[in-house]
C-alpha cells in the first residue's frame, strides 16, 4: 500500500526489513540455480560422450535434453540475477532514506559530478531569474557532498540529476513553484511508485556524456535519407550479386563479373562503410538503455495523478504510436540487428549485402519519426524524478512547511522557525526571522561559534527551497521572488597572485553589480554578507562596509549581515535601517574547567557579549592576562530592541 500511517523512519526501517529479507531468499535461490547449472551442464557433456562412445542415440539424445535443460536454467538464473539487482536496489533506496533523516552524509553516494556543459545546457532561460552564481552555491552548499543536492539526491537517471541541478540553480516563478509544491504533495504518501521509478532509474547505465550523444544523434540530420544514391546502391548491389553468384553456379562463365561485384562492395564499405558504421555507433554504444527507458517511460505515463505539474509531464511523454515508451522499445527491437555485426562472421555477410547500409536506413526511419521528441521524452522524465526527489523531502520532513510565494516584488522574506535544512533535525534550532522590506537589513551580531554563519545559510538555503516549490526547514515561510546571491566563503588564490582582500573586494563588487543591473519587476536581490571585509584594518572596513551596505539598501536589495563590528549599528547611515538580532552564549567554571554552550536562539538587538578570550583558555593557548579572560564576555553596552 503507498499510504501508510508510519513514521519516515519506521516506514523505511520496515522496508529495509522487507527487501533484505527477499534478497538474502532470491540470492540463495540465486545460488541453487547456479548450482543446478553446474551439474547440468557437466551432467549433459558427460551423458553425450558416453552416447558417442557408444554410438547410442538414445544415450546422445538424453544429453541433449540435458544441455536444453542447461540452456533453460542460464535463462532462469539471468531471470533471477535480474530480479535480485532489483531487490538490491530497494535495499539501497531504504538505506539511503535513513541516512537522509540522519543527515549521515558519508552513507549515502555522492552527487555524480556534472560535466560544465551539462550544468550551463539551459539552466538559464529567456526572461527567468539569474542563475544562481557558483560562488553563492559553494557559500550555501547547494551542490556536491552534504549540500542540498544531496539531500535530494534520490533522481537517478543523468537527466533527473541534471533537472534537481537545474531547479536548485534556477529560482522558478511562483507560479511554477506552486505547481511543483501541489506534485510533490501528491507524490510524496506513495512511496510504492516512487521506489519503483528510483529502482528503474537505478538499473540504467547512461551517463551524460552518453546521454547528450544520444539526444544529439537523434536530433542530428539523418546521413543517409540525405544521400539515398547509397540506399539504392546497397539493394541492388547485393541482388547483381545474388543473381551473379546463382549464374555462376548454373554453369555460366561469370566468375570474373563476381569477383569484380564482391571488389566493388568492398571499396564502397572501405570509403562509405566507414561513415555509416559510426552513425551505428553512436546509437548502439546506448542500446542497452533503451527497453529500460520504454519501461520506465511506461510507468510514468500509466500512474494515476491528478496536479497539474505531473498530468503535463505525462501529456509531454506522448500518447499512441508516438509515445515515449512504443518508440523506445521500437528501437529497442532494431538492436539486435546492430548486433549482428559483433559477430566473428560477420564480415562476408557485410561484403554480400552491405548489411550496416540496411541497418542504418532503419535507424534513420525511427530517428525521422521519433528523434525530434527524445529531447522532450527525457526532459520529461527529468522532471518527473526531480519532482519525486521533493515528494521523497516532504514525505521525510512531514514537519516542514511548504512556503506561501508571492508575486510581488516589494515584499519581505517572513519566516517562522526557520532552520537550517541540512542540519540533523535534532540540532537545528528555529528561529523567527525577517529580512526586508527593501529600505531595511538584517543586522545579526554575536559572540564566535554562535549561530550567525548558519542563520545567514538557512535564509539562502530555504529561499532556494522555497523557489523550487519544495517544502521549507520552517514553521512558516513567505516570501515574494528572490535572486540569492552571497559573499561568505571567500579564498584568496596563490596560484592566481589574488590576495584575500582581493578576492573578497571582487565578490563584494559582483553583487554591487547585480544590484545595480536589477530593473524593476525583476526579482528582489537577497544577499548574505558574512563578517565581510575581514582582511584590512578595522578603521577602513568600517568605512567600506557602510558604503557597501547602503549602497544595496539604495538599490532596494534585501538582505542579512553578520558581523563582529558593532559599529555597523552606530553608524548613521545605517542607523534607521538596521533590524538587529544577535545571538549569545552561556560561559560556566566547574573544577573541571571552563565550559561554553549555545543555545542558537535568535535575540532582539545588539550582541552584550565576546567570547573570543574565553575559547582560547577552553582549547589552552596561553593568556597571560586570566584576568582579561575572565572579563571577556561582559556586556558591551545594553541590548538594543531591534527595529
């Protein structure tokens, strides 16, 4: 049954149970088959010799019904091995859904690497939001190991891959998203379904390399319904040959004509053939994909759904004689025609009736009807795993909130308990925030190790969520549409000669610059600046960071700021602007030592306290002046109410 009253993680305790109970019973009846074949296929060799030796043709025939036993079992066992690679795959699946509710990253695989092609190949569409830069991605962990991609790491064919990358990257409309949001809650109870696309998906071997050959071959100009002179020298060609070799046996003196026919389909498989024999090539090099992919492309297009979202994808997939899954498995059955030429006898088969010609010509019949569709069938098929990757997240996380995105432009981000979504749910702390309305920021103060970073990564982390129409690591989300853009992680580079001021300097200058190439209508940009301009003086960051900041203010960009430098709230350009928060910590002394813990609980107003002296005695660098450590964490001043 796909509803199930269960918890995530006892459904999928259960599951695991299930599937690896009915792995451990078909890998031993794996086991037994294979031993039968053993004794069969000895047993069969055995009973015929001893009918040859002996010239008994009863004995003989024993060992033939024995061999045909034989033959039978390897079809059975190849029946039995594939259905336990399908088993293996739901024990894989459970697995990895508990490693995703313990956030265990290191059991679960890692993101495929894409190629830079397949990252840019329409990722940014006309008229869409700016794609969200590589830097803002490394700043939020959106992609690769322990990153958002991997927490939605359930697509398994290149393209779904590519379409969770493509939607992590590429904030949708609100009317997108919530097209998306209303899909994934029907997806997300039937687990049934989904386990069986994943298992599908799994059995595939296509990477994107051969994935985008393949698209390219079938929306490429058929060769040889461009040269038809070829296809007609290829069926009669072999019929001169046929009635010259028939002649010649009759007794007339053709020889020579045979001879000079058999050259003559030589020299054309030696100049034509070659060209030919590589547009087989490209297709056959993925002919073990193609049944899956009609049986996946079936399922698809058979399941019962009723969003918007998921009845397009099935509409995009095709109805009748064009559909996905027919004309899959129409050129699944022309494959074992390309096989042929694997065949050690092959070669004089070719000479007499230039073979791959006639396989070519059939494979350009079914790329004229059916190649300018592939594009779309997969894309389609993307679009469905990437839309069971966010039914997977909302069925996991039941407690997170799908977010109200509006289409106004001049609103603010409002969020409830808001977290960090890559945190194990038992350490992420909620928390209440909101960045906006445009003439306004978030001023977010504290002490090290505090929470501020984390807060800055939830709001951009979630705001990527919210416009992908997953759900949301909060309470409550809304927001209108938002172009994130960050500076947090930044690197210098030795090999580039740029110092960490510099590089720091050139990001901060990147997101000047969206902001001021924002027209209006576009979405808001949300920046993220976290303990920006660390590598000068404190006088002249001081100077350079008020600048910056009211700078974004004035070109109505939204956005949190986290920082040491209380001055930053004192400073009068800033003054009426600054929503302050901050976060503390709480410092004992026992006999044991000193101890320091957080709670991450988001405050109204300005830091009261440091605690940059008392990390340093809790890890033991020498501090000369205990006293000074001691002090460290005293109020500053009084907490500011936060505007």
């Amino acid at each position: 049954m796909d509803q199930s009253p269960l918890d995530p993680t006892a459904l999928y305790t259960a599951r695991l149970a299930r599937a690896e109970a009915e792995h451990a019973q078909q890998d031993a009846s794996s086991r037994r088959l294979g031993n039968v074949n053993l004794i069969l296929f000895f047993g069969a060799f055995a009973v015929l010799a001893v009918g040859a030796f002996r010239g008994d043709g009863w004995i003989a025939a024993l060992g033939g019904l024995l061999f045909v036993a034989f033959v039978a079992g390897l079809v059975l066992r190849s029946r039995t091995e594939r259905r336990l690679q399908a088993i293996a795959a739901r024990v894989a699946i459970a697995r990895e859904g508990l490693a995703r509710l313990r956030r265990d990253w290191r059991a679960l695989p890692d993101p495929v690497p894409p190629t830079a092609a397949a990252l840019l190949d329409n990722v940014q569409s006309a008229g869409a939001p700016p794609i969200i830069d590589a830097a803002t991605a490394a700043d939020l962990d959106l992609l690769g190991h322990a990153s958002l991609e991997h927490l939605l790491g359930t697509a398994n064919t290149a393209i779904g891959r590519a379409t969770v990358r493509r939607w992590i990257l590429q904030p949708a409309a609100p009317a997108v998203a919530r097209a998306r949001q209303a899909a994934a809650a029907e997806l997300a109870p039937q687990l049934d379904f989904r386990e069986e696309v994943a298992v599908r998906g799994r059995l595939l071997e296509m990477g994107e390399d051969r994935y985008a050959r393949f698209v390219a071959w079938a929306e490429g100009e058929p060769w040889l319904h461009s040269h038809r002179r070829w296809i007609w020298v290829a069926r009669l060609l072999p019929l001169l040959m046929l009635a010259l070799f028939v002649g010649w046996l009759a007794g007339y003196p053709l020889l020579w004509p045979l001879l000079g026919s058999v050259a003559l389909n030589l020299f054309i498989l030696q100049s034509v053939g070659r060209k030919v024999s590589d547009d087989i090539n490209r297709v056959a090099a993925q002919q073990g994909v193609f049944e899956a992919y009609a049986a996946l492309f079936e399922r698809v297009t058979a399941h019962p759904v009723t969003a918007p979202a998921l009845r397009d994808v099935q509409a995009r997939l095709g109805t009748g004689k064009l559909s996905a899954d027919r004309q899959m498995r129409r050129l699944a059955r022309l494959m074992p025609l390309v096989d042929i030429r694997r065949s050690i006898y092959f070669f004089p088969v070719e000479v007499a009736t230039l073979w791959s010609f006639h396989v070519l010509w059939l494979l350009e019949n079914w790329q004229r009807t059916a190649g300018a569709h592939v594009r779309a069938w997969l894309e389609a098929l993307g679009e469905a795993e990437a839309l069971a990757a966010l039914a997977a997240l909302r069925f996991e996380q039941p407690d997170w909130a799908f977010p109200e995105l509006s289409e106004a432009t001049d609103a603010r981000v409002t969020a409830t308990a808001l977290a960090h979504p890559l945190l194990p749910p038992e350490r992420a702390v909620g928390n209440d925030v909101i960045v906006g309305p445009p003439d306004s920021y978030l001023l977010v103060t504290g002490s090290n190790m505090s929470g501020k970073s984390t807060l800055l990564r939830a709001i951009g982390v979630n705001a990527v969520l919210a416009q992908m129409g997953a759900p949301v690591c909060a309470a409550q989300l809304s927001l209108p549409p938002v172009s994130v853009i960050s500076s947090m992680r930044v690197q210098d580079s030795l090999e580039a000669g740029v110092s960490f001021y510099m590089a720091e300097l050139r990001r901060l200058k990147a997101i000047v610059d969206r902001a001021d190439a924002r027209q209006p209508g576009e979405p808001l940009l949300l920046y993220l600046l976290d303990e920006i301009l660390q590598g000068t003086n404190t006088a002249e960051r001081q100077i350079a960071a008020r600048h910056i900041i009211r700078h974004l203010i004035d070109r109505g960009a939204i956005g949190a700021v986290s920082t040491h430098d209380l001055t930053l709230a004192d400073a009068p350009e800033l003054r009426p602007a600054a929503q302050m928060v901050y976060f503390t910590e709480h410092f004992t002394r026992s006999a044991a030592g000193p101890t320091m813990t957080f709670d991450y609980r988001l405050r109204p107003g300005l830091a009261i306290s440091t605690n940059a002296l008392k990390l340093m005695e809790i890890i033991g660098l020498p501090i000369k002046d205990a006293d000074a450590a001691r002090a460290d964490g005293a109020p500053l001043h009084p907490a500011k109410p936060g505007s």
